[in-house]
C-alpha cells in the first residue's frame, strides 16, 4: 500500500533544516529499512516532514508512524540534545501529538512526488 505520510514539529518549530534535518532523514530512512518499507520520497520543510513510502500488507500505517515518531526522537535527542533544550523544556519531546497518512488512491504517484519535491 502505497503512503503519503506528513507529521509536525511540536509547537511548529522551524528546526528542521540543516544537519537537523539531514540526521532525521536518515532515521526516517533506517525505520523504513528495518521495516521492509520503500521509501519514494522522503523531504522536509521547516517544520514539518513528508514520506511517500510502501508499506507492506503486514504492518498498519499507525504502527509505522509510530515507530517513526518514537526512533527519530531518540535518536535526535541522543545526537543534538544541546540545541534541541532551547526549543523544548521536556526532553524526548520532538513532534506533535498528530499526524496526517493516506493512500494515494487515484492521485498519480508522480503528482505526490512533485508536491513532496516543492516542499522545504
């Protein structure tokens, strides 16, 4: 099943841009790996994340985003702690309570890919 997953800095934190962004892509990326998830499109804005990925029949898009949510917050805290206490008083804190994920549908896949690309 094909995704378009989008979920948001806590509070909309403009945070996600430079080695930030770089280090939370790649967590994104080894979630996705080690869940047997093909990633199509991954890109950041400021604040905020967007995935075009496959995701196979066994695992729920809210498990996905789960894991993707708990791994990269960890590992963020864990890599760039420093900076990140200036924007949160809570540690482990990285993204909001939502999220957005829906099935492509009928939406071509490379109209999804252009909109991802656009971003950030």
């Amino acid at each position: 099943m094909k995704l378009h997953i989008v979920f948001v800095v806590k509070y909309r934190k403009s945070i996600l841009t430079g080695v930030i962004a770089d280090d939370i892509k790649q967590f994104c990326m080894d979630v996705c790996k080690k869940n047997d998830v093909e990633v199509d499109m991954l890109n950041t804005d400021k604040n905020h994340i967007h995935l075009l990925v496959d995701v196979p029949p066994t695992l729920s898009p809210t498990s996905l985003v789960q894991y993707l949510k708990q791994e990269t917050t960890w590992n963020v805290w864990k890599q760039h702690s420093n900076e990140l206490k200036q924007h949160f008083w809570k540690k482990s804190v990285f993204w909001s309570d939502g999220y957005f994920v829906c099935s492509t549908g009928d939406v071509s896949t490379q109209t999804i890919l252009e909109y991802i690309k656009s971003q950030g």
